[in-house]
C-alpha cells in the first residue's frame, strides 16, 4: 500500500473498530448489495449508489458506457468505494453516546476497464450470481448487442480499510444509574415472498428465487 492511501484510509475516528484482517473485509463485501462509488467529474464530487460485485482481489462494476460514473472512472481517476451493513441500533443513557453497530468497508484506488470478452463475460456473471446465486443458469445469457452496450470495471482490492462495532453502548460512569433504557435493537435484510409477474405460466419457484428469500437474519 502507497503511503498517501495508507495514510488516507488510517481509521483515527475509533481506531478500535478497525479490523485489520482482509477475510472480514472481504465476508463484508460478500454480503452487501449496494456500494456508493465517490469521485469527481468535471470539478464536482459524486456519490453514485450501485451494485457490484467480487472475485478474489477484485470489485467489479457495470453499466451504460453512457454513464458519467463508469466513463469517469474508466479514465483512471481516483475512486473510492464504500459498503456498509447496518446491524442493530445502539441505545444509551444519553443521546450523546447513542450509537450502531455496524460493518463497513472503504476502498481506494483506480479502476480499469475489463475488454477481454471472456473476462468481460465472467464479470457480468459475478455481478448477476453475487445478488441471485444460480440466477446466471436459469435466465438468457447476454448477447453481442447487450455487451458491446455494457461497460464493465475492476477495481483492484489492494487498498481498503474495514471497520466493525458490535455490542452494547457504552455510558460514562455518570450516566449509568439514570433510569434511561438501555440496549441494542438489532436489524437484518428481509427479502419478502416473490411476485410473478403476469407473463409466468408455471408458478414453480426457481432455485434463485428460493434461495435468496429463505435467507433468515444474521445470528
């Protein structure tokens, strides 16, 4: 790691909540649905919401070739890319120590475009299998229209700083005798029951579709 990105993803706020093993980062990943890309484009800061994906060392990314995002981050600029699980509200005795816990991730670096066709492929499986595992087998694979209209990035996993809170809150000895209610609430991603649209004729659930929504919440 370069010293400025080293520097620059240092945890100061808490530094108690960094985790410095890359498994943990990298189970994050694995488990988040949408990332939030930060750049700058024509001397204004973006934050853009997205999906995305991961294989070994690498985060890939995709979309319209028309997109100010994708063809800002193709140039080689800068980039950072966050992803946070939100999983309990922290509850103290007074609202200054209130807090979540939480998991998150922050990456740092440059993305490339991937042109290789069968790299290229591999990538948009990536990204369809890390929303709706077995989904790529069961729906039409893209065809030449459909990639020379994609544009698909990977951004190395060489620099990135992971931070974790878990457990109760923390009162100051001053606090802790108030008759305030204490504790955590915790939260967890519900997928609700599937709804076909009016074009099924056979009402049979897919594995995909089965697979995604009996996922129960975090122990």
């Amino acid at each position: 790691m370069s010293d400025d990105l080293a520097r620059a993803l240092k945890v100061e706020r808490h530094p108690e909540r960094a985790v410095a093993d890359r498994n943990v980062a990298f189970a994050i990943l694995d488990e988040g649905l949408i990332c939030h890309v930060a750049f700058v484009a024509e001397g204004r800061p973006w934050v853009i919401p997205t999906m995305y994906a991961r294989d070994g060392d690498l985060l890939y990314l995709h979309g319209s070739p028309a997109s100010r995002m994708l063809g800002t981050l193709a140039g080689g600029v800068d980039v950072s890319v966050t992803v946070t699980l939100l999983d309990g509200l922290v509850l103290a005795r007074s609202v200054f120590s209130h807090s979540m816990n939480y998991r998150s991730v922050v990456i740092a670096g440059r993305a490339h475009e991937i042109r290789d066709p069968d790299a290229k492929l591999e990538g948009m499986r990536f990204l369809v299998e890390h929303v709706l595992p077995g989904r790529w087998a069961e729906a039409r694979q893209p065809n030449t229209k459909e990639m020379n209209t994609t544009l698909v990035l990977g951004l190395p996993l060489d620099h990135l700083s992971t931070k974790v809170r878990t457990g109760p809150p923390v009162d100051s000895a001053a606090d802790r005798s108030l008759p305030v209610w204490g504790g955590e609430i915790p939260l967890s991603l519900a997928f609700g029951a599937p709804h076909a649209d009016a074009l099924v004729v056979d009402s049979t659930l897919p594995e995909s579709v089965l697979g995604q929504t009996s996922r129960g919440a975090r122990a």
